[in-house]
C-alpha cells in the first residue's frame, strides 16, 4: 500500500508501454556495446588507435546526422513512427555489417 501511494504501477499493466520501455532500453544498450566493440574490432584487426578513433567518431556522427535527417523528414512528410523505424532498424543494420 505504500509502494502503491509513491508510484503508478498501472502502468506496469499496459502493455504497449512495458514494450516500449523494454524495446528503448535494448536499443540503447545495443548502441553502447556497438561502440564499445568497434574500436576492440578495429584494434584486433590491426588499425591503430588514430584510425580507430576516426572509425568511430565518423560513425557516431553519423549516426547522429541520421537522427536529426528523420526529424526533419518527418516534419515534411506524413510517414508512421512505425514505417520509419523499420527502416531506420534495416538501414542500420546495413551500415553496422
């Protein structure tokens, strides 16, 4: 009962938002060991740590711009959040391989 005056444990009940939640958190995740592993990666296969760094810091801008391109995408054109992370999730996967 107290728990239950201090938090809204509905919405532990919903779904949608406990997906969501879950789904944001993997994804987050993902990207971190991403870029913790990539210079790993990049060592083991003999690149020194300057060109390591580059790989990343390019990557991570990218990364970033892409971001910000769906945001302003979708400020001119009317696609649905799914469609546009199915797309982002593919493209992504594309570039990571």
């Amino acid at each position: 009962k107290i728990l239950d005056g201090l938090l809204d444990l509905s919405l532990l009940k919903d779904r949608v938002f406990m997906i969501t939640c879950f789904g944001m958190s993997f994804a987050l995740l993902s990207d971190i060991v991403f870029l913790i592993q990539l210079p790993i990666a990049l060592y083991d296969q003999g690149y020194t740590g300057a060109e390591a760094g580059n790989v990343l810091a390019i990557a991570s801008s990218a990364e970033f711009f892409t971001k910000i391109g769906y945001t302003i995408l979708t400020m001119f054109v009317d696609i649905r959040a799914k469609v546009l992370v199915f797309i982002a999730m593919i493209s992504m996967a594309l570039v990571k391989l």
